[in-house]
C-alpha cells in the first residue's frame, strides 16, 4: 500500500514536470476582449512576417517600485510579449535613465519610460502609453522601403490630402503619415515636370479644369513611367481627357444605387462591395466598403502601350447603374431602375493598371469614387484599411499590404458625474477588487468549517 501512494506521488510530480516542459515549448492564446488586449491582431502578425531582420527595443525607464505599484517595466514585458510570440528575434532591454544618464542623453530621451525601436539601422522613439496600433504603425514605418514623397495635385479644388473639411482627405493623411509616407506639393503651373523622384502623383477630383500646360506634365509624368492615383467624383475629367484616352478609361455619368444600403441605415446611393478582384491590393481582402455615390470605371487593356488592366472590386450586387446623372437637389430623389436604360448590378468602380516601363514596373488606380477615403467616410467598415492598401501598392511595398491593426475601442473608461452613478461604479470596481474575493474567501472557509465538524 505504501509503495502504491509513493509510485502515485511519483508519477503525478512527473506528469507536472512534463505539463511545466509542454508549457515552456508550446503556446496557446485565446482572446475573449472587445479589444484583443492578449493577443495580436492579423495585421500586426503580417507585418512581424514581413520583417526578416532582428528587432532590438530598449526601453528607459526607472525601476519598478513594487511599493508604490509602478509595475512599468513589467507592463512592457507583458505586452512586448505578445509581439516576442509571432516574432523570436524581438530583443527587449532595460535602461535606468537615473542610474545611466549618459547613454540616455546619447539616445536623445525626453521622458521617463520613453521606447527607442531599432530595425535595419533604423530607429524610432515612441512614448508611452502605447498601444497596439501604434506600436505596429511604428515597425510599418521601420520596415519600408520607398522612402520616396506622396506627391497630389492642388489648386484647383481637389479633396485635400491635409485638409480638414468633411469632403478633404486629412485624416486619411494622417494614417499614410503614421505609416511612414512623406508628402509633397509640387506646382505644375511653375514647376517644369511633375517631379520623378515622387513615389506616386494623386489626382483626388478636382473641380475646375487644369490648364493645357498641366495636363500635358502628367501626360509625360505617366508617359516616363510614373505612378498615378486617380480619384473621380463623376464623369468629367477637368481638362485631363488626354489623361484618360492615354489610359483608355471610361467613366459612366450615372452613379450605382445600392438597394441592401437600407440594412445598413444608408441611402440607396451609397453602394457596399459584394466581391473584390484577384489582385493584390484585394487579395485576401475581406472586409465591407462602402462608396458613398459611385461611378463606374473601366480601362482596356493596350498591347502597344503594354497596359494590363485589373478589376478591383464590385458593388450592388442587388442594385443597378442609374443611366443619367443624379440632379443637383435630389438627394432624396427615390432612385427606380429603368429596365431599358440602367445596367443591373454588381457595377465595377475601381481598375489597377499596370506595365512594365524600363527595368521598372508602372503602376496606375482609377477609382470612380473620392467620397470613400473622405473625413466623412473613411472610418466606415475597411474604407481606410482599402485605401493604405492602394497606397502601398502603388508605392511598391506589396509586403505591406494587410489589414491594419483597429485601435482600442475600451482604452478609457468614463465614470459618471452624479453621486449614485459614482456609488454604482466604486461598487463594481472594488466588488471585483476586493468584496468577492472576500466572498470567496469565507465560502470557503465556512465549507471547510462545516465539513470538519461533520
């Protein structure tokens, strides 16, 4: 009987080592929170991929006092280690800026806690708090490699790519900026060319013509191999139809009308994707985008100027093409489909371009809508994540393209004004600090109690 319990013994402490090794070698994460606080999301993931190179993160910061709870450094090694999981080569150290001023005043540190992120030579400084999106935005911006200016067209009405009108790009900007992209504004009215040193040139609708000079410069812009983004709010190319016959597109005058929009509490005139072409600005690309006012577009392919032309992505399956342009003022037109005129769904309005120009290969995206990557419109479903998708494309970073990390949707917490909502939050909070533990605690106790006296 005794050698019977000591052999269990024995093989339960070796059942435990084994389980200690397996959880050593192995791991398995699974997240239950709104914001996947454990675990990284697809698009961080991608990006570790695409990073061949060692990263190496110093962190200065004071030491931890337990005593007064400044557990920093241990938040960064919990949150650090999630990246650590997808990515070995992650090196994380520790420097006391206190105990070590010189190497702190070498790497230029402002504050307490501050982040230096070093990659291929490159390095970045970041300060908390910091969170996943931002952290990921950051080795984005380490790990590209077109280092070269987004340049766009301006002075002639065109959504902004800085401004801050609801119909401006601006915030579209500033998730290009974050990840890493450079602007520039040339103007083609002084300058003799459009610059060929720029990544790319964006055209984002303008609303008067540009003058013969202009056009003829991005003519000989795309003519010398440069790559173009093209945004078009309707069928008029103001003063850029050579433009557009040098590329062979076509821009429908009607706009699609989406009947499923009243799902989504929207007007029949905004179209949701139903299917994205095989290319890959959409591969793999899942999401549901929305296009407030879409115009079709096509382009034919040229054998002579060696052209292939891509679909990008289809929209109002359940809809139609509306013939004729939508009148000033009807905006609560109630759109019907004329069987004789208008075109069933779903309609195409986006087409990638694409040649071999030189040694190098050219790239061009038409797309017959603008109001998509608006200030107004582009936090709505995958709009951002499809448009940084282009942009990457046509800037050459392929390895880029992925579904970008969401921001923390419960990062703060509001707690009300008045005292009874006061009262209600302090009981929720310290119920799961203290008060149920506590229950737990003398649970457990009484049953214990009760079960020795039994």
């Amino acid at each position: 009987m005794l050698a019977q319990n000591w052999f269990f013994v024995l093989m339960f402490l070796l059942l435990i080592i084994l389980l200690g090794y397996l959880a050593s070698q192995y791991h398995v994460a699974k997240d239950i929170t709104q914001a996947n606080r454990n675990i990284l999301t697809p698009g961080s993931v991608n990006i570790l991929k695409t990073m061949k190179d060692p990263v190496n993160i110093t962190v200065y910061a004071t030491n931890d006092d337990a005593n007064h709870g400044d557990t920093f450094r241990k938040g960064m090694i919990d949150f650090m280690a999630r990246y650590q999981r997808e990515k070995k080569d992650i090196h994380l150290k520790f420097i006391n800026p206190s105990a070590e001023p010189k190497l702190a005043q070498e790497a230029n540190i402002k504050e307490d806690g501050e982040v230096v992120v070093e990659y291929n030579k490159r390095t970045e400084h970041i300060s908390p708090p910091i969170a996943e999106q931002e952290m990921t935005n950051l080795l984005v911006r380490l790990a590209r490699t077109n280092q070269q200016a987004v340049m766009f067209l301006d002075g002639h009405g065109e959504r902004h790519l800085q401004g801050v009108k609801n119909n401006d790009l601006g915030e579209f900007g500033k998730q290009l900026e974050a990840k890493g992209f450079k602007f520039a504004n040339p103007d083609l009215t002084i300058a003799q060319a459009v610059p060929a040193n720029g990544a790319m040139l964006v055209i984002a609708s303008p609303q008067v013509d540009l003058s013969e000079v202009e056009a003829k410069k991005i003519k000989a812009y795309l003519e010398s191999g440069g790559n173009v983004l093209w945004l078009l709010d309707d069928d008029n190319f103001h003063g850029l139809k050579i433009v557009a016959d040098y590329l062979g597109l076509t821009v429908s005058p009607g706009i699609a009308v989406d009947m499923t929009a009243a799902q989504y509490g929207a007007d029949a005139k905004v179209a949701f994707a139903s299917a994205y072409g095989d290319h890959a600005i959409t591969r793999n690309f899942q999401l549901r985008t929305l296009f407030p006012e879409a115009h079709e577009v096509d382009a034919k392919a040229s054998y002579e100027l060696g052209w292939k032309v891509a679909r990008l992505v289809d929209v109002a399956p359940n809809g139609w093409l509306e013939s004729d342009k939508i009148v000033n003022g009807g905006k609560n037109q109630k759109a019907v489909f004329d069987e004789k005129k208008d075109k069933r769904g779903p309609i195409n309005i986006g087409v990638a371009l694409e040649r071999i120009y030189g040694k190098k290969g050219q790239r061009v995206v038409v797309m017959g809508n603008g109001n998509f990557l608006s200030n107004t419109f582009i936090t709505n479903g995958g709009n951002l994540d499809f448009g940084v998708n282009i942009v990457n494309w046509l800037a050459g970073d392929d390895r880029l393209i992925t579904i970008q990390p969401m921001p923390l949707k419960d990062i703060n917490v509001t707690i009300p004004s008045d005292d009874k909502n006061r009262l209600i939050a302090w009981s929720v909070f310290h119920g799961f600090q203290y008060f149920i533990p506590l229950a737990f605690f003398i649970a457990g106790f009484w049953l214990w109690w009760k079960r020795r006296k039994a």
